[in-house]
C-alpha cells in the first residue's frame, strides 16, 4: 500500500514528533509513506491536487479540520479513499466520525477500515465537508490570530469572540431557499455534518449520506442575541426559538448589503454574495467499520 501523508506540523501540540510517530507506525504495517509537510496556508491543497496524478493508493491527512479541508478540496471528485490523523484544535470530522483522536489508533482505522463515499457541501467555488457559516462566527474567524489559536486551542475561539462581539456590526442577511422560500436573518449555518466547534451541534439533523444540506438561521441583531443563541445551542435549545428558523434544502443563496464573511469549515472562505449547494462531486473517506 502506498500512502501520501500530507501533514501539518503546526497543528496541536507535538505535531512534528506525531507525524514522525505515525509515519514510522504506518511503515512497520508495511505501507509505504510519502510525506508531505505543509508550510503555509494552500500547501494541502496543492499537494492533494497533486496526488491525483502520482501513483499512490490513499492520501492520508494528518492535521486540522482545516487541513482535511484543503485535502478534500483537492481530492474532490477522484477515486483516490482520504484517511485522517486527527491532529488539530478541535477535529470535528473526527468526533462525528469516530475517528480516534490517538495516533495509531487512527493509523489502524486507515488500515482496516471501512471506504465510504460521503456528500460534499459547495459555497462558491469551495468545498466544505462540515459546515459553512455566514455572520458572526465567520467574523471570528476572519479576526482569529492563529499564535493565540496554537497556544490556547480551543480557547482562542472565545477569547476572540469576546474581545470582537462588542464591536461586531451585523448586517441584514437576504437568503433564498431553493423552494424559492425567502428569509431574512442576521446568522446563518449551513450544515453537511451536525457537530460545530467540538460536541454542539447548530444542525442537529444534518447527514453527510443524505443528499442536502441543513441550514439554521439567526433571525434577532446584536451581541446580546449572539449570547443568547450560544447558550441555546450550548443546551440543544437554539431550535426551539422563535426567532430561528430550520430548513433542510438542495441549495441555498445569501446576499447582504454590508461586507459579510463567509466561513467553511473553520476557514474563511470569502464574502457574500454566495451560493450553498450539495457539490456534484464527493468523495470517498476511510472510517471505522462500526459507523
């Protein structure tokens, strides 16, 4: 078996030792490894783009959801199976996969596991595997500083959320369902997985086998509201308020006057105007056999 092993060294902590870990224990289970260790932001990309055309027979992702995401936006619509090491602040396709977050553990999955063709969500010209967002968590993401993010994990995220709520301007969001259903909100996720940000999940019903995208979306302005749709969806709350609306569509589009960002899978990805959609093309991951 011969594995292209696109690592990101900077992911986590002790990513450089990991990598050489998983590696070696790929080696004494008689695979053969390239590696690939990313520098910058678009490495993953460029690497995976490149492997449809070496002869390899899986391309193995060692990283952040966002380096999955590279991966997958270069591995989209080919034959070529993608395993992941989760290595990241908060491996979001791992926890809804159950993918283990130990090393060999998740070398052993790659290895025995099972290949299953998953859906992919579209917005724009990118990719997502997970969820894109468009408002405020978009605008976390765009403000991220990736030192902070590195030292403190997880809690980067709502150090920044604080420290840029209180000076966050939220424009009114114009989205079309492809019923033609016409809604207006301040916040809006677009899930093709249910989990966001770790165990909470603002799509509860979204499934990466079913061929649509769920989308929740946040009706009420301001950084109050903000709290009070984080703490209900802390709960599993959010979709029992008025002011949130839940729809399970094909595809959907976004328009705002304000300069609004877009997000996908923890990476900005842009700004409105944008167009949601269930990608043509999906791919094929490696997953353990029970899910």
């Amino acid at each position: 078996m011969v594995i292209k092993l696109i690592a990101n060294p900077t992911a986590g902590r002790g990513g450089k030792d990991t990598i050489q870990q998983v590696q070696a224990y790929l080696r004494l289970r008689g695979a053969k490894v390239n590696l690939f260790e990313t520098g910058k932001r678009g490495d993953a990309l460029k690497a995976a783009m490149e492997a449809r055309n070496e002869d390899i027979d899986i391309v193995v992702g060692a990283g952040g959801d966002g380096t999955i995401n590279e991966i997958i936006n270069g591995l989209a619509g080919s034959d070529i199976p993608l395993g992941v090491i989760p290595l990241g602040t908060v491996n979001v396709f791992a926890l809804e996969t159950g993918i283990p977050m130990d090393p060999a553990r998740a070398c052993d999955v790659i290895l025995g596991g099972l290949p299953k063709k998953v859906n992919l969500g579209r917005v724009n010209d990118r990719y997502f595997l997970l969820m894109g967002g468009v408002g405020f968590d978009a605008y976390v993401v765009y403000g991220l500083d990736i030192r902070l993010k590195r030292l403190t994990g997880r809690l980067s995220y709502i150090l920044t959320a604080l420290g840029r709520g209180l000076t966050y301007q939220s424009y009114p969001l114009e989205i079309e369902l492809n019923n033609g259903r016409k809604v207006n909100g301040y916040g809006a996720v677009v899930g093709n997985m249910k989990y966001y940000g770790g165990a909470m999940s603002i799509t509860p019903f979204a499934d990466m086998e079913r061929n649509d995208l769920d989308v929740c979306i946040f009706k009420s302005k301001g950084f109050g509201n903000i709290l009070r749709y984080t703490w209900g969806v802390m709960r599993n709350k959010h979709l029992t308020y008025p002011d949130v609306e839940y729809h399970t569509v094909k595809s959907l589009k976004i328009r705002s006057k304000g300069k609004t960002y877009i997000q996908g899978d923890g990476d900005v990805m842009g700004q409105l105007p944008a167009e949601f959609s269930i990608a043509e093309e999906g791919i094929t991951v490696i997953l353990p056999k029970e899910v």
